[in-house]
C-alpha cells in the first residue's frame, strides 16, 4: 500500500481527518454564508440564514459520513498485483 492508503487501516484516523477538512472547509463557507446568505438566499427560513460556525462544520462532516453509506465503493478499492490470481 502507498501513501494514504496506508490509513485506511485505522478508519478512526481517516474520520479524524475528515473532520479536519470539514472545519478547514467551512470556515470560508461560513463567512460566505454569512455576508451572501441573507441578500441572495432571502426566501431561506430564518433558521438556515443564522447557521453558527459548528453547526455548519457538524453538517460537512454528516454529510462526508452519509456519502460513505449511500456510496460505499467509492473510495473502497483494493488492491490487486497484475499476475496474480
């Protein structure tokens, strides 16, 4: 296996990271939101308009979880050496 491959093993390690890029995602996301949301996106219930910074880092990482369930293949591959069978 080769580089990050090599996580796999651990899937509690794969999680951990990412959460870590959900959080680094967000946080642009957030302050778009944020100054856009309420001029372009008006018709939003007020509940949406007014998300906080954890609430939106908590939906990336649910979202990234809810991929892995519906899709699970996707990023599950093993590897075969050619020649052997």
């Amino acid at each position: 296996m080769q580089g990050l491959a090599k996580f796999t093993i651990f899937p509690v390690i794969g999680w951990l990271i990412s959460a870590v890029f959900a959080v680094l995602i967000c946080i642009p996301l957030h302050f778009l939101w944020s100054w856009l949301g309420p001029i372009y996106f008006s018709f939003v219930p007020a509940v949406y308009l007014n998300m906080g910074f954890w609430d939106m880092a908590g939906m990336l990482v649910l979202i990234g979880f809810i991929k892995l369930i519906v899709f699970p293949s996707a990023l599950n591959r093993t590897y075969i050496e050619k020649g052997s069978k």
